[in-house]
C-alpha cells in the first residue's frame, strides 16, 4: 500500500482551493484534486473563525481521527485539504466520519 503524506506549504492549499472540487458539508468542507503521484496526500486547515486554539486544535484531531478510518477505502493518487467549519470542534468524529462517508462517495473517492 502507498504511504499518506501531508500537505505543508501553502502554494499546495492554494492549488486545491483554486482547481480543487469542492463539496460542502455542516462540519467540513473538502477540496479534492487528482494528483500525479500514487499516494494520497491530505492537509487540514482551521481558521481563526472557528474559536481558539484549545478549538482549532480539538477540530484538527476530530478531522484526524474520522480520516483514519476512511483512510484504507479510499483511491490513491489525490489530495485532499480537510476546511473545519464552526460546528467542527462540537462534534464526535464519528458524525465527521459520516459526513466525510458521504462526501467521497459524492466525490467517487472510494475504490471498490
């Protein structure tokens, strides 16, 4: 199985958010590319809008954590930028895990 790798620099957000589909739900927004290297890459951002840093922090491992689980199912060779939203850091990470269930399969992300 390919490695996950992270998103870091800035230039790599701003393709997603520039060329990326979007698809939007209560608690995450999704910006999803094809890639031309055979792993997936992920990076999640949190705004000043969503509280502070206890929040954004919180918001990041509930996004980290509904991710892991979906992880296994998904195709190869995308990156994908995880935006939380304000009702983010208020939710268990399995209703992110739902939303983020329906919003691959929106996207057709999940390999059969």
């Amino acid at each position: 199985m390919s490695e996950i790798v992270t998103l870091k620099e800035n230039r790599q957000f701003h393709l997603l958010y520039r060329r990326g589909k979007c698809l939007v739900s209560s608690t995450v927004v999704i910006y999803v590319l094809k890639n031309k290297y055979n792993n997936l890459r992920y990076g999640i951002t949190t705004g000043k809008k969503i509280g502070n840093a206890v929040k954004r922090s919180r918001s990041r491992r509930v996004i980290r954590a509904a991710f892991a689980q979906l992880n296994p199912s998904l195709k190869r060779g995308y990156d994908i930028v995880f935006v939380a939203r304000g009702k983010t850091p208020f939710v268990k990470s399995t209703v992110v895990k739902e939303e983020m269930e329906k919003l691959f399969a929106k996207a057709n992300l999940f390999s059969e």
